[in-house]
C-alpha cells in the first residue's frame, strides 16, 4: 500500500457558525431557564401560601410597624365604619382587621399582612360619601379575606431568594417596613375579586350600590391631574378606573342589586378634623 500525504481541507472542525451567536444563544436559553423556573417556583409559592394558618400571618406581621396616628374622632368614625363593613363580609374565623389612619397627603390606601389595613388623609379628604368610604375599606378588607398579602409576599419572597441565589446576593431581609411593601403587588385579577366583595358588603350595608363607583372616579380624577390617564392596562396592576366603573355597574345590575339608593353624607365634622390632622402636622 502506498502512503499518499494529502493536505488537510480548510474549514474542517471549524463550525460555520460566528462564536458569538453560539453565545448568545447559549445565555438566551439560560435566561429563559431562569425566568421559566422563577415564574413557576413564585406562581407554586402563591398557591401555597394561601394554605398558611392566619395565625402564622399574625406573627410574621407582629413586626408591622407603619407610623399611625389615632386622631380621636377621626379614628372613631373610620372604626365605626369600618366594623359595619367586617360584619356584612362574614370574614373567616379568627381573622382579624386591624385600621390606621396615617396622616399623610397621599392619595392611597392599602392592606397588608396580619390584616392590618391602612387609609391616608389624603385619599379619605377626596372622598364625596360614605358609601365610597365603605367601598374603600371594603375593598382593603377584601384583599385580606382572599389572603392576597400573604400570597403576594410568598411570591415576592420566593422570586426574591432565586435571584438572589443565581445572582450570588445573600441579602433577603426584604421583611423590613420598606422592603415588605415592595413586595405587596396584587395583580388585576386579585383587584377585579376584591372590587365584587367590596360592591356586595357595600350592597349588604345600603341596601345599594349606588356611591360606590365614586371611589373610582376620585382616582381616576386624581390620576389625570397628576398626569394624564392611567395608560395602557398591560402595564398596570390595576385594571383602569372606567373599566372598574363599567364593571362594578354591570356586577350590580347583573345580581340584582339595587344601583338606586340615598347616598349617606361623611359628617362635616369629620372633614373638619381631617383639616386640624393636616395642620398639626405641618407645624
């Protein structure tokens, strides 16, 4: 057999493909892993965190320590209020509603773990009525019933320790006053659950519904003023103010509920006390 030295061809063991698509492709996919598997560990972290006693909510929110001010008559009204509302929303044994009124100007108000419910001055000075002054706190209370903090933060929590561990950060103390709020989002369909129980307790109360749409048409007011409308509502948490409004009117017509009713004023005095709450915090 004869030997033959032949020259090697170009190009061989040598892909045709450039190295740094091959990279990218490679950390595109590893990104879609991660995303995939934060996705799925924070939606499994949600469902079971509804599953966690009331009881152990308490003690995770023993901490809770959001600056309230117990303005005498302000909080008495507020209480009164908010106690017809726990009672027309038959909430689970054992839970329990806890309501600060925070002397700020801020227009919002929230729920957050241990069923601890805070409104803000400026919000409750924007409000026409009463009946919209229950659906507000109805609405809060709502997110409670549904266990919506408790599984907002399980999820938060959850997304936050897989980050932290693909990302090699060991700080998860996101339990302290500010990082556990921003782990407080509920999204639209969580908002859409509470706005119904809210308009049924409101229902429950009045005898109507009328007035509870007010509480929308206040934000929306509110966000126009501040800077236009609310956008698009794949960007937000929230659904859109007017669909709210269309949709608590058809929920009302649609079980029957009366949308006519006498609407019951907030006391003068109330507004009155809000204004001397404003001022001593300014001096």
């Amino acid at each position: 057999m004869k030997f033959e030295q032949r020259d090697i061809p170009e190009g061989i063991n040598v892909t045709q493909v450039h190295p740094l698509r091959e990279l990218a492709v490679l950390l595109g996919g590893a990104v879609l892993l991660i995303v995939l598997l934060v996705y799925l560990l924070g939606l499994s972290a949600g469902f079971l965190a509804r599953y966690i006693p009331f009881e152990m909510e308490l003690e995770l929110a023993s901490s809770f320590s959001e600056e309230t001010k117990s303005e005498g008559d302000i909080q008495r009204y507020l209480t009164r209020i908010n106690d017809q509302v726990v009672a027309a929303m038959a909430l689970p044994e054992g839970m329990q509603i806890t309501l600060h009124y925070n002397n700020d100007d801020t227009v919002n108000a929230f729920a957050t773990l241990g069923g601890h419910v805070v409104v803000f001055r400026g919000l409750l000075e924007k409000l026409p009525n009463e009946n919209a002054l229950a659906m507000l706190l109805a609405h809060e209370i709502a997110h409670v019933k549904h266990r919506d903090p408790i599984v907002s933060v399980g999820r938060g929590l959850t997304i936050s320790a897989v980050l932290g561990l693909v990302l090699g950060q060991s700080d998860l103390g996101v339990l302290g006053d500010t990082g556990l709020y921003t782990l407080l989002h509920f999204n639209r369909e969580m908002e859409r659950e509470a706005d119904r129980e809210a308009l049924e307790a409101v229902y429950r109360i009045y005898g109507h519904t009328r007035g509870a749409d007010d509480l929308f048409r206040v934000l929306q007011t509110y966000r126009e003023e501040a800077g236009g409308d609310d956008g698009f509502e794949v960007l937000q948490t929230h659904p859109l103010d007017w669909k709210r409004i269309n949709a608590i009117d058809s929920l009302a017509r649609t079980n029957g509920w009366d949308v006519e009713g006498d609407i019951t004023p907030i006391p003068e005095t109330f507004f009155s006390d809000l204004k001397r709450s404003e001022k001593s915090s300014e001096e």
